[in-house]
C-alpha cells in the first residue's frame, strides 16, 4: 500500500513538473522568455488613451504569463528611439509603441533591431518587423453622433481636438455624419488644442465652445478634462477612449472606446507560436477592438433604439459610415451615392463633411 502510495505521489510529481515545463514554453521563444514593452505617449492614469493600452497590458500578462515593461509619458520625438533601447537591452523582443507621432523614430528604430518585433498604433509605415494596428473607431463615433444630435437643443456641438491629422478629423466626420442622420440641423464646432494630454488646455477648449452655445462637448483627446467642463458647467457630454461615467456623472452620455487587450493578446501568441507576421491591422466592432460605452441615463430615451438598429447594420456588413452621398464644407460631393470612402482615402483625409464649422490648417 505505501509503494502505491509512492508511485502515485512520484506519477503526480512527474505531472506537475511536466505542465510547468508546458507552460514555461509557452512563454518563451528561442530559449529566452518574451517579454513585450509598452511605450505610453500620457500617463497610466489619464483615464483615456493610455488608460485603455494600459488595460490591454495587463490583460497580456493576465493571459499569456509573459513578462511586460512599460514607460509612460515618452513625448513625440526622438527621445523615443533611447526609450526603445532600454527596453531592448531589458530583454524585450516585442514592442508596441501607442501613438501616432512614435512613427517615423520606430520606423528608424526598427531597421536597427531587425530581429525586435515592433507594433505601432494608428500609423502607415509598416515593415518585415513593423506591423501598425489601428481600429474603426469612426463605427462608434457614428453611434456616438446619434446620441448627441437626438440631445442637443441648440444645434451646436463642441468638439475639442487634438491635432488635423487624418485619425482625428475622419472621427470628427464620423461623429458629424451620426449627428446629421437624426438631426439635419445641427452642426459640430471644433476647437483644436495641439495636444493630446493637456486637461488644463483641453477644458478651457471645452468652456470656450460652451461660451459660444454649444450644449454638448464631444472630444478627441486624452484626458477628461473636456467632460469635467460639461460637468461644471451644467452640459452635456460625448466622451472618447473609456468610460468616462465616474469623471462626469451628469453630463457624460456614452464614449466610443477601445478594447486593446485582445489584439495585444493574440499578437503575443503569435509570436510564442512563431507564426508572427508584419501586417496592417485595421478591424471594428465586429473584431470588438471598438466599442460604445453604455449609455447613461444622461442620453436621451430614444437614443438606444436607434443606436441598436444602425449597430447591427454594422455588425452584419449592411452599414458603412462613410457610403455616400457625403458633401463636404463647400457642398462639393465628395463621396458619390452607391460608393464609399476607401481605405485609403480615409487614411489620407484632410477635409471635413458638411455640416463641421472648423479649419484644417487654415483652409
């Protein structure tokens, strides 16, 4: 009886040590654990853009077991490039660098290190070990329109920016164009702040669009600091990249927001399956990179029935945001009724849609 009970605690043993042999594999690629690094353009805590690939990293380590590094606050410029190199000399092989002005240093960077992994978000330039990732966030920005054109009294909505760069000003289309599908007459007012992480210069945008009637502040911005002016000032608000509920309990409505984490995820397995390619990835609410924020009771009551009706159009391919007619500023059609805005042209555009009071660069 003891000898069974030997062979039985040494079978037990074996087992044990061989599933921890299985899943230390697993983090591992060549003999040597993967680590990835995450390069954060704002602070862990802002509540917005880098809170959510915040939230993707530690669902990375939730799921896969792998080691993570991260340095927040690396402003747009070269700089970067010695941030990359810490990393890599901390033995990390898999690098995602979250913003847009990253792009040009990475792609420097990663002719450098041909044999470190790099992910760049929202930018163009892609490589043999460069993917970019990106998602339709124009899907609920569209949503996000349908909540505050059925809200607004005054037909006039703010919208702080951040910079006139293809990203931000299709989101502005985008959410213009949800506006106009219920409400013909309003019209979206943008402010430009040339940052993306300033609460202090993103609110007083935010007031400086209220002072001009505007009842309802949208944003494309990091902080919430454009949901605290609503707030204050007793308006409503249509935040961007989280769930913004806590930070202006009476005036925020709902947000189109990001869901990081599953790419990032499947982006590690690839690599520890040794099946990882260069790509550029580009999905919706279908792949559920993107999403809209409940909506509160803030919104107005008829807003979810219609959110829920041009929400399964998109899920099921029957819907496009950008299939035209769509007109630009000067009534010019731009996207002819029976097409849409290409991939392409939406990466490139650099015009606003009817019915968007604002300049690009001074055009």
């Amino acid at each position: 009886m003891k000898k069974l009970k030997l062979l039985s605690i040494l079978i037990l043993s074996v087992l044990i040590a061989f599933n921890s042999c299985g899943k230390e594999e697993k983090k591992t690629v060549d003999g040597k654990k993967l680590i990835m690094g995450f390069v954060y353009v704002g602070p862990i805590g802002d509540g917005g853009w880098t809170y959510a690939h915040e939230q993707g990293r530690r669902l990375v380590e939730q799921e896969t077991g792998i080691k993570t590094i991260f340095k927040e606050s690396v402003p747009e410029g070269a700089e970067i490039k010695d941030v990359i190199r810490s990393m890599i000399d901390q033995g990390a092989t898999l690098i995602a660098a979250t913003s847009f002005g990253y792009m040009d240093y990475v792609a420097e960077i990663a002719k450098e290190y041909p044999n470190i992994k790099f992910l760049h978000c929202s930018g163009y330039k892609r490589g043999e070990n460069l993917s970019t990732y990106f998602g339709r966030i124009e899907q609920p920005r569209y949503l996000s329109g349908i909540v505050a054109g059925m809200k607004t009294k005054t037909n006039k909505i703010g919208y702080v920016a951040a910079f006139e760069i293809p990203e931000v000003i299709r989101g502005i289309n985008a959410f213009t164009l949800g506006i106009k599908s219920v409400n013909p007459k309003a019209e979206v007012y943008v402010r430009w702040t040339h940052t993306w992480q300033d609460p202090a210069k993103e609110k007083e945008a935010a007031k400086a669009l209220l002072d001009e009637n505007c009842d309802i502040i949208a944003q494309h911005q990091d902080s919430a600091g454009p949901q605290q002016a609503a707030e204050e000032r007793g308006f409503f608000s249509i935040g961007y990249n989280s769930d913004m509920t806590k930070t202006a309990p009476n005036a925020y409505m709902t947000a189109p927001i990001w869901n990081w984490g599953p790419y990032y995820v499947e982006e590690v397995k690839k690599v520890l399956a040794g099946t990882w390619k260069s790509e550029d990835y580009w999905e919706g609410m279908n792949a559920d990179i993107v999403r809209l924020a409940p909506l509160t009771s803030n919104a107005p009551g008829a807003a979810q029935a219609k959110v829920d009706e041009i929400k399964k159009k998109i899920l099921d391919g029957s819907f496009n945001v950008f299939k035209g007619p769509i007109k630009d500023q000067k009534g010019t059609i731009r996207v002819p009724a029976g097409s849409a805005l290409s991939d392409k042209d939406q990466l490139t555009c650099n015009w606003f849609v009817q019915g968007v009071v604002g300049k690009i660069n001074n055009k």
